[in-house]
C-alpha cells in the first residue's frame, strides 16, 4: 500500500482546501456547495410542497408538473444541462453555480412530496383550531402546517440531505474542484494510487455523511426543534 504517496503535505492540502486562497476545492468546496443547496432545495422543496397540497388546481397541477418532471430525470444529465445549456441564450454561468442550480432542482422535487407528505400527517383538529383563532391561511400554514410537517419529515429529509450530498461528488463530470475532482486529479498524477486514492475519498463522504445524520438528529427532539423555530420566527 502507498499511502506516504497519498498522505502529503500537498495532496491533504489540496483535498481539504483545494487550491485556496487563489480557489476553493476539495472538501470546503463540497461542504460550500452542499449547505447552501440544502438551504435553497428546503426552501424551494417548502414553497413547492405545499402549493401541491394547498394551491388551486392550476397551482397543484404545475406543482405536480415540476416535481414529477425533475424526479424523473437524472442528476447528470441535468448538471450537463445547467452547464451547456444556458450559453445558447448568452449567459455563461460559472461551474459552481450550474451545479448548484441543477442539484436544488433536482433535490426541491423530492423534498417537496416528503414535505406534501408531512402535511398530510398534520391533524385537521390543529388546523380547524388554528383558525378559529382567526389565524389567516398564510399564518396557518407558517405557524401551524408547516412546522408539523417539517418536524414529522426530519428522518426522511435526513436521507435527502445526504443523497444531495453525495450528488456534489457528480459536479467533477465539468471539472468543479470539489473533493471528487481534487481525488482524481491526485489518482491520475500518481497512478500508482487508485485504492489509496478512493478509499480516501469514500471515508471522507461517509465522515461528512456522518456528521450531518447527527446534527439532523439533534432536530428530532421536539423541544429543540420548537427552540429553534421561535428563534427564525421572531
């Protein structure tokens, strides 16, 4: 085994940082690109989700249209899309953001039927009290509806966060510096490597695997979760 070929100096430099400070890769880069797509595809998947569940049958029906559209399309493909496409009508966009867009697509679809889901399983006893409060539809479905839902859907919105995670590693199919992209690169300079190389790269996915199934699972707790919630709530 030749992990001293591996393990340098520059090569753990170059698969944590990538080639900061002129630019981010590697593992920061992965990171970067996986947090703001959770963000974006939790807010997007929210937005999405509950327009199918509580929109006009227009609404419902071009909410079902997206959703069912971009989960029936692969990732690759509409990576390759969001990067080669967009130049036909004179916008280049950089390497980050096409894959950015084309994961938060992809994920939004899926978040948003896990989320249609949890509003199914939210109690219309909640809901009829709520608005015999006097409580709006818009601040029935903030403070009553989508709390539930989102609460309910954490296990499965785990498992979704961790597949978009999983989905930046596509992003060095057009050469972004992700952590992928930095590995090969490492792999096809040394070429004497490849295990070394990728079994690397496979414990590092499953440590920043790891470490996002544990902070989902700190949200599980109910008390915590409601913490939080009045906090981006004030």
């Amino acid at each position: 085994m030749n992990w001293e070929l591996v393990f340098t100096e520059n090569n753990v430099r170059r698969l944590l940082i990538g080639d900061w400070p002129r630019s981010l890769g590697g593992v920061a880069l992965t990171i970067e690109l996986s947090l703001i797509g959770i963000v974006l595809a939790t807010l997007l998947g929210l937005a999405v989700g509950y327009l199918r569940f509580a929109g006009s049958r227009p609404v419902r029906w071009l909410a079902g249209l997206y959703v069912e559209l971009l989960r029936n399309i692969p990732l690759l493909v509409l990576i390759f899309w969001a990067y080669f496409a967009p130049p036909y009508f004179g916008w280049e966009p950089s390497k980050f953001v096409s894959v950015l867009v084309a994961i938060v697509l992809f994920n939004a679809a899926y978040l948003a039927e896990i989320v249609r889901g949890g509003l199914l399983s939210v109690p219309v006893g909640q809901v009829e009290a709520a608005r015999a409060m006097g409580l709006s539809s818009l601040q029935v479905a903030l403070y009553v509806q989508l709390p539930i839902a989102v609460f309910n859907s954490i296990p499965a919105m785990t498992g979704r966060f961790i597949t978009l995670l999983k989905g930046t590693s596509l992003a060095f199919l057009i050469g972004l510096a992700e952590v992928t992209e930095i590995g090969r690169q490492i792999n096809n300079r040394l070429l004497t490597a490849p295990v070394e190389v990728y079994a690397t790269l496979l414990a590092i996915y499953f440590i920043l695997n790891r470490t996002l199934s544990a902070v989902m699972r700190l949200l599980e707790d109910r008390r915590r979760f409601n913490r939080i919630l009045c906090f981006f709530a004030r």
